[in-house]
C-alpha cells in the first residue's frame, strides 16, 4: 500500500516493524520529514543503569505534552501512545550548523544570538531543559527548537536548575574547537544582556565560586581532556572578564 494513501498512524505500526531494534530515526511521510522515538531497548549490563526505560519514555511523553501546553519552543508532537512517538523534524542541529560554517563568522553570531535568546525565553517561562547542549538545539527558518529534554533535577530550586542549564549550555560551547573563546564571549555578554539581573548575578557567583579550579588546571591544560579543558575555557572567559 503507498504511504500516500495510508494514515501517518498506519505508517508508523509499518516502520515500527521495520525498526523495531532502532530506538530513533528520521523519516519522511507525504513530503514533510519526521522523527519516530520509541523505548529503548537495554541489554547486560545496562539494565542496572537503566531499569525502567519504558516508564523513563512515558514520562518523556508527559515531559513533551507540557511543554507544548506551556507553547515552549519544541518540535510539534504529532502522534504518541505507549510505544512510540513522532516529532516533527526541527531542522540541523545549532552544533552541526555552527561546525559546517567556521568562516560564516556572522551567521555564528546570529545562531549563538539566538542560541541564547532562545534559552533565556525558556528560563523567563520557567521552564528547565536539564541539558541545554547546542547538539539538543535545532534551528528551524530562523528558530531555535530544544531536543531531549532531561529528566527533571532532584533539586527543586528554580533559580538553581536555570543556573545549571546555563552552566551546561556554556560548557557545551566551550567543548567545541569549531567555536572560538571570542564566540563564547560574544555568546555569553549577549545572555548577561538580556538575562534577569538577579539570575546573572546568581550564575556569575556560582561561576567564580570555582576560580580555584582554574588556578589548580592553568599548569596542565596543555595535557587536559575535552570535558576539563572546557571547563578552563569558561573560567579562563568569565574571569578575564571580570
């Protein structure tokens, strides 16, 4: 039966059966492209780190429907029931975007701009992404979609989740070598622009908490890991700026 002739639902039960061991994947459905997501299927080991992938799922549906309720800036959520779901396609990832175009310096500007306005509106609804990374970030004809959102923190302090998610988002820039300690900054002076005074204030203090760490990593950052040398980044940003 064509596709063109059967419902997405109808659709979906077919690729399910084609991809029943493939957790996500892209496809297209009457011109439009779309992602299905169903549970994941853990082995071995892993079912010790992960127990509960099915009810992890539904709450990642529930996750989806609240956020769209709140209008957050998400792929529309099409189609869902207890085993799969479909999102519309957001466009490439922000991360992708800003790795295939390292001499487009102003189109950088403009993605890390939106970047964080996008982020910054998110906070102002009062709303946590929990992994705020540029690869959970789509840019949709000049719109900026968050992906993957994580599972809410055990810690209920508001303030402290959106200290965190911009902790996470500005890190994530600073593991890129494809973006410069320039486009960090610009990024980060563009959020302090336009942030709540009291929550920049609040993230800057939690920042430069850790300056000791930068003073302890300056002698072996010609030796450090991705993950460390991006936290010497941000200190090495933040407090040069200050």
């Amino acid at each position: 039966m064509s596709k063109d002739v059967i419902s997405l639902n109808e659709y979906a039960q077919k690729l399910l059966t084609e991809h029943k061991d493939e957790r996500v994947f892209q496809f297209n459905f009457q011109g439009k492209l779309f992602w299905l997501k169903q549970p994941e299927h853990v082995h071995g080991v892993f079912r010790l780190l992960k127990p509960h992938p099915k009810e992890s799922f539904l709450k990642e549906i529930e996750r989806l429907k609240f956020f769209s309720s709140k209008n957050a800036p998400i792929p529309k959520l099409v189609l869902f029931d207890n085993n799969f779901l479909i999102l519309e396609d957001g466009g490439e990832t922000v991360s992708h975007l800003l790795s295939e175009n390292t001499d487009n310096l102003a189109f950088k500007k403009e993605l890390l701009l939106n970047s964080v306005k996008a982020l910054n509106n998110l906070h102002k609804s009062d709303l946590i992404h929990g992994r705020p990374a540029i690869r959970d970030m789509t840019w949709d004809n000049h719109r900026i979609l968050f992906i993957d959102f994580e599972v809410s923190s055990m810690n209920k302090d508001l303030q402290w989740q959106k200290i965190r998610d911009m902790a996470i988002f500005f890190h994530g820039l600073c593991r890129k070598d494809f973006i410069s300690d320039e486009e960090v900054k610009y990024a980060i002076e563009q959020y302090e622009k336009i942030c709540d005074p009291q929550l920049w204030q609040a993230f800057v203090q939690f920042i430069t908490k850790y300056k000791f760490i930068y003073y302890l990593l300056t002698p072996i950052k010609s030796i450090m890991g991705t993950d460390l040398m991006a936290v010497y980044r941000l200190l090495h940003i933040i407090l040069k700026k200050r």
